[in-house]
C-alpha cells in the first residue's frame, strides 16, 4: 500500500506553479467528444482523472495523443460503445459522457458515476434537463440508457445551480435543434472555460459565467483548441499551506479573481499577502483571529477548500465555525484532526472549531480528496511523523504534489509498505 510520509514543522519558502484546473479538465475532455474534427487542450493536468477519462475515449474507439501537458482528441470514429462500470466508477465527472455522447449519437448507455463519497450528490438535475431536450431516461438496475430520436431546444430551470447539470445540459444541447436557455444557472469558472473551448468549435453558447445561458444549436463542430484554466482549488489549498507555514511563498499561475472569496477571509484574518500580476506572495502571521466560513456556490466560499481551511481553524485563537450547505458528508478530515490534536465538534453540516491547538503526527488516512488535502496540510503543520493512507484520493485531484512541496523545503515523500 502507498502511504504519504510527512515530517512536519518546516517553514516554506519558493514557487509552486498551479496547474491546469481539475474541475475544468474533466469536462473538456469529454466535451473534446462533440467535436467532428480533432480538437487539443494545452495545460492539463497529469492526474488520475485524467487518465481515466482517456480510458473512456478509447473505449468509445476515441484517438488520444498526450505529451507533456497538452492532449489531442479525435473523435470522428466514435463508437457507441457501454461505458463499464470499472470505468464510470472511477470518477463523478465521467458523467459528463451522458451529455456529449447525447448531443453526439442521441444514445448514452453508462453505468453510475463514482467518485469522492463526500455526501448526496443525486443526478437529478441533469436527467431533467435531458428530458427536456426531447430524451428518454431509463434506470436499470446500477445504469443508466439515455436517448433521443431527436434533440429539441427548451428552456430548462435548475431549483439548484449545478455545476455538473449546468455544463452536462450545454453539451447536450450545443446540437440540438433550436435554442436551449438554462436558467439559474451554475458560474463557475470552469464552466466559462468550457464554453469557450466549444464556442471555439463552432457552437454559440452566450451567458457563461452568469445565471442564464443560451445556446442555439448547430450542426457541426470543427476543430478548436482550448488552454485550462489554472486550478483555483490547488491554488486555494497551497494558499492555506502558505498562510500556516510560507514565509514569501510565491504562488504562480493564478487568477486571484477566481480566488476572492478565500484571499479576503484570509486577509480578514491577518495573513500576509502580496499580489504581483499572476502570482501570490504568502507569509505566515504570528497570530490567527477566529473567523467564520459558510460554503456557497460561485462567486461564494467554495465547498472544495473546506476541508482544507478548517487546518487553518484549529489555529485560530478562539472558537471558528465551519458550515456546509452543498454536500452531507464533507467533514470525513473531523475524526483524523481530532486524533492529530484538535478539537473539533460538529453538529449537522456544522463544525465548532476550538483553538489554538498544537497537531501531532499519527497515522491517517483520506477518506475523499479534498479530507486527503487537509491531511497534508494537518501533515505539514504537525510536529512528528504522519503517514497517509488511500492516497488515490489525493493523486486524483493534485498534479505533482509530492515534487512541488518538496521543491519549497517541505519533508514528504511516498512509501510503499
């Protein structure tokens, strides 16, 4: 089994460059399938979900080319093939699969997406907004058979903005006949990264990034390029990591207005930071002052840097509260933190955070990626040894982690015991 060994303790000082965005990612490369050229993405990520996502393609007798970060797709041989289970289990976002391959053949047979079992993550919203577009959704057993004889514009309203249904329902819809109008809308980034990449193509989507988006369909897609956003989570996480241990911690490649929410409660806090063009100067304070967090969708707190956040809060001099509204099960970090030192209750989707409260190493282990996220940081806070296990869930979602805090003075590795 591999396990992440940190010596905790060690100030931080140097350049993490962030890379290509996960949650962007995953969805262009299933949208790349849409296309009736090839297509190529500059700046992914060499992660897990990447890989799977490519397994998926070749499946679907995809042709994929990769070398260093960028990857080209051509999908003109598509085959509607059933994507198996071993493959769909892997990840959430191969759902993303059920709208391409809808707005490509009108046939999708695929069994339940995985992924991080961080709470009720139903698929609701996306399989009414297939409806909507003129498709039958059928549920057999643990998969899902999706057709449409044809696929019509409608005007679709999400009761909750999705990210997964927002950009699901737009590759669905970009070659549907007529016009598609999604409103409530989802505004992520991620999702203007998406609709770049196939407006590029061809498409004519208008409204990304606000809660109404448009799309009148087309026929044909040709070949685009795209470049991924950098990754706004990574970038959160090293940012914490920089607040707790970084003494001039140079954050490179980020986009900081995608990071707002979190560099103002940080700033409220008192930690020190420094802005220079695409990169962020990050230094340690002495003190911490309590501070409350409630997750929200975009331009809110996000829910992906929640788990790593509530490290920072058992620091705070005072009691800090923690509350989740997007996901039912996301304190999976509470159990192992409180066995490393702190002293955390949580109530609900709620914790109490009482600080401050000095960690220490023990064996741990991830229970989904972003708790396996807030372990390395408890790791590299904490004095003595810790040891991580079910790391896939960290190497899903953070490209070279183990190189890239190296590099800045931290002490981790990867053993094999």
């Amino acid at each position: 089994m591999k396990k992440i060994v940190i010596n905790g303790g060690k100030e931080l000082s140097g350049s993490i460059p962030i890379s290509g965005a996960k949650n962007s990612v995953v969805a262009l490369i299933p949208a790349s399938i849409l296309c009736d050229e090839e297509t190529t993405i500059y700046n992914v990520p060499e992660i897990s979900d990447r890989d799977a996502l490519v397994d998926i393609i070749k499946l679907l007798n995809g042709e994929v080319k990769t070398t260093q970060d960028t990857m080209h797709i051509n999908a003109q041989n598509l085959k509607n093939t059933v994507i198996k289970e071993e493959l769909s289990s892997k990840l959430r976002a191969s759902y993303y699969f059920m709208g391409a391959l809808l707005g490509k053949l009108k046939h999708v047979e695929m069994y339940f997406p995985g992924g991080c079992k961080i709470g009720n993550r139903k698929i609701d919203f996306h399989l009414k907004g297939f409806e909507a577009l003129g498709a039958t959704v059928t549920e057999q057993e643990d998969r899902y058979i999706i057709h449409a004889e044809e696929l019509k514009g409608a005007r679709i309203y999400l009761d909750f903005a999705s990210v997964g249904a927002t950009i699901n329902i737009m590759l669905a819809a970009v070659k549907a006949k007529g016009t598609t109008i999604i409103n409530n809308a989802a505004k992520e980034p991620e999702i203007v990264n998406i609709a770049t990449y196939l407006n590029n193509m061809g498409a004519k989507i208008k409204g990304a990034g606000t809660s109404k988006i448009t799309i009148e369909g087309v026929d044909y897609l040709h070949k685009a390029i795209i470049e991924v956003i950098p990754d706004r989570i990574e970038a959160g996480t090293y940012i914490i990591i920089g607040s707790l241990l970084g003494k001039e911690l140079i954050i490179e490649n980020v986009i900081k207005e995608h990071l707002t929410s979190l560099l103002s409660k940080l700033q409220e806090v008192g930690v020190n930071i420094e802005f220079k063009k695409n990169k962020i100067i990050i230094s340690h304070p002495d003190h911490f002052q309590p501070f409350n967090i409630t997750t929200l969708i975009f331009p809110g707190f996000p829910t992906d840097l929640a788990q790593p956040i509530s490290v920072l809060m058992t620091q705070c001099e005072g009691q800090s509260i923690l509350e989740e509204t997007i996901y039912t099960n996301r304190m999976g970090q509470v159990e192992y933190l409180n066995q490393m030192g702190a002293n955390i209750e949580v109530n609900n989707q709620t914790a109490f955070i009482k600080g401050k409260t000095p960690l220490y190493g023990t064996d741990v282990a991830a229970s989904d990626l972003r708790a396996g996220a807030s372990l390395v940081i408890a790791g590299l806070l904490a004095e003595g040894t810790t040891k991580i296990s079910n790391i896939e869930y960290i190497l899903r979602g953070y490209e070279h982690i183990i190189e890239k805090l190296t590099a800045v003075g931290a002490d981790i590795k990867i053993i094999e015991e």
